[in-house]
C-alpha cells in the first residue's frame, strides 16, 4: 500500500511539475511573438524611412541646399561626340 501511494504521489508531482514548466514556457512564447511582432513594425517603419531619404526629390533638393548642384537647362548641355578609339574598342 505505501509503495502505491508513493508511486501515485512521484506521478502526481511529474504531472504538476510538467504543466507548470509548460505553461511558463508558453508565457514566454508569446512574450517571444510579441516582441518579434514589435520589432517586425520597426524595421518596417526603418525600411520606410530609408525609402523616404533615399528618394529622388529628396536627394535632388539635398544637392541643391547642401552642395550647391542644380539640373542645367537645355541651354547649358553640351554633348561631346564620342572619339574613334572609345568606338572602337569592344
């Protein structure tokens, strides 16, 4: 009889300690998945915000404050024709 209700007793605990251990470790899955979720979000806002820098109107009105550079008119362009060696050469 005392080693029956032992045995039921080591099962009992087993049981226990296993559903605890799992429902901690099913806390910290869904920490685990909201924190993925937060950081998906970020890099998606980091990605946009690259976009945005990096666009031609941004960039084109940057080189004209900062660098001074500016689209020529038509009047300015100058097109040099291309010399016989650089036709040349395959």
């Amino acid at each position: 009889m005392f080693l029956g209700l032992l045995g039921f007793f080591l099962v009992a605990t087993g049981v226990i300690w296993r559903r605890s251990t799992g429902q901690a470790q099913s806390r910290e899955l869904g920490e685990l998945r909201q924190r993925r979720a937060a950081l998906e979000a970020q890099q998606a806002a980091l990605e946009g915000a690259i976009r945005d820098a990096s666009s031609r109107a941004r960039l084109g009105r940057i080189a004209e404050e900062r660098l001074g550079m500016r689209i020529p008119p038509d009047s300015l362009v100058i097109r040099l024709p291309r010399s016989t060696r650089d036709t040349a050469t395959p």
